[in-house]
C-alpha cells in the first residue's frame, strides 16, 4: 500500500502500510472494546480482537490492539530502521481472544 518515513530518537525509520482486501467480511463485534478480557500494556479499552504482523518466517514485526472496526484494517503498518532490507512477504494473524480462534492471512509481498 505504500511507505513513507518518519524519525524518532534520532533515526530515520520507514513505515510500510498495509490493507486487508477482505475486511468487510470480519463482523464489527470482533473489534469491539472488552474490558472484560486482558489490558494492551495500559490500554485498559483494547479491542476483543488483536492483530501482529509477521515476515514470512513467522517473526513477529508489530502488533495493533486497538482496531476498533473492520474498516481499519486498512491502516495497519510496521515500520523498519531506514536502509534495512524489508522481509520479501509478511502475513498478519487476527487473534480474537474472547474465542480463542487466530484467523491467519496469506503471504503478501512487500514490493507491492
């Protein structure tokens, strides 16, 4: 989807974006608040269903616990120090805890 760069602690990092094509096919209430299941650090509002990106060798890259609806997974990134060589492919798993069921994506490529 695209990448663009941003510094943090004196460093340059490149952020790439990603998309899930099929987003609309997750029903909202995998994305709802629940207060009832485990904090995200000191988000006490994480969402039911958290999301990681990993490179095709299953290294985790990043992780979202606040998607709040599906229409936001077009939004997800993780980001590498700039002139690192990105993975050729990353996948995403959707981990929703309150049925204990990871939805596992297909390998997307990087160069895209």
């Amino acid at each position: 989807m695209g990448t663009d760069a941003f510094q943090q602690g004196g460093k340059t990092f490149i952020k790439y974006h990603y998309d899930v094509f099929n987003k609309d096919q997750y029903p909202a209430e995998m994305f709802a608040a629940a207060p009832n299941l485990p904090p995200c650090g000191a988000n006490k509002k994480s969402s039911r269903t958290w999301i990681d990106i990993f490179d095709s060798r299953g290294k985790r890259l990043f992780g979202f616990c606040a998607i709040t609806k599906p229409a936001d997974l077009n939004q997800l990134w993780f980001a590498l120090e700039d002139g690192v060589v990105p993975p050729s492919y990353v996948y995403i798993e959707l981990n929703d805890r309150q049925t204990n069921t990871k939805y596992k994506s297909n390998l997307a490529d990087t160069s895209e």
